[in-house]
C-alpha cells in the first residue's frame, strides 16, 4: 500500500487506521503467545489505541511514534478487568514522515513492529515487571529492554520485513519512547 503523500493530510487515513488496527490484532497476538496470556486473560482488556487527530496527549519526545498514558476509567458497577487502563497514542505526523522517507519501510509490517514494541511495555506494566513512572535512567533501560523483547517475539515469525524494520528502528527511533502523564478521564 502506498502511505498518502505528506503535503494532503499529516494524519492516518480511514484506510491505514483500519490497517492499524488489524496490525494490533496481529501484535496482540503474538504477545498472548509469547506472554502465554489465554484469550480471555485481562490483557486483552488493559489497554485502548488512539491515533494523535483522536487525542490530546502532551509528548515529552516530539520524535517518538508513539506514547502510553495511564489512567483510572469510571466505572459504574464493579468489573472483572483492571481498573488501571493504558492508551497507546500514535503520532501520525512522526510515522507517516518516516515511511515517506523510507519507501522500503511498509506500512503494516512497521505498525505490527511498533504496536508490539508498545504492547511489550503494557504487559510489562500489567504484570508488574516494570512501574509506569521511573526516572530516566530506568527508562532507558527499559526501552532497551523492550526493544530486545520485540525482537525476540518477531523473530519467531521469520519475516523478512521485520528483520528489516528491526535493524533500521534504532536508527529511526533512537531516542526512548517516553511514558506520558496519567490521563484524565
């Protein structure tokens, strides 16, 4: 698929939204085997997606493809899932001016590639393997540490274009994919 040009629309189409969230689906499968999470574990329930024209999240990294928030969702009648939920909040802008300027970079792949690397943090949040807020030293060990876990879960699948994005995302990405503020809900 060809990614729209940048000087239409900085933001993700209906059609690459849909795309989007195939690609979630496909992440959020590879991290339930990964993470042996059964179909209808609370993993599936912890988080939400935006993209940056859905929301207003302040980025601490004007370069980052994507930023998690935390908050606390109001619920009326008590509920089997967390109460804590995380939002993924793509930046249209930054992925789409990254596939404009690497044309070997396809769309789907490089979403299931970063919807992996930010579900890897979500998991990781849920099951208490690392805490939300942290200082930036901590962060920074923890992006390399994602970064190596989302290598680890697609390389199972032998894809040529994750080897691909693989190699080239420290080079796209090299600064740590900031945690943003809790969200208000």
């Amino acid at each position: 698929m060809k990614i729209q040009e940048e000087i239409c629309i900085p933001y993700f189409n209906s059609t690459e939204r849909e795309i989007i969230y195939s690609s979630l689906e496909e992440a959020a499968g590879y991290l339930c085997k990964f993470y042996s999470f059964s179909p209808r574990e609370w993993f599936n329930h912890c988080y939400d997606l935006k993209t940056e024209q859905q929301t207003i999240i302040e980025s601490s990294d004007k370069k980052a493809f994507a930023e998690i928030g935390k908050y606390t969702p109001v619920l009326k009648d008590s509920s089997i899932f967390p109460k804590e939920r995380y939002q993924i909040c793509l930046f249209d802008r930054n992925i789409l001016k990254v596939l404009w300027k690497r044309p070997e970079l396809e769309f789907y792949p490089f979403m299931v590639y970063l919807l992996t690397h930010e579900l890897i943090h979500i998991a990781r949040f849920c099951q208490g393997f690392h805490p939300f807020d942290c200082d930036k030293t901590a962060l920074q060990k923890e992006e390399q540490k994602v970064r190596n876990l989302t290598q680890q879960v697609l390389n199972t699948k032998k894809n040529e274009a994750f080897y691909k994005i693989s190699s080239l995302y420290n080079k796209i990405n090299p600064v740590p994919c900031p945690f943003s503020k809790p969200i208000q809900s």
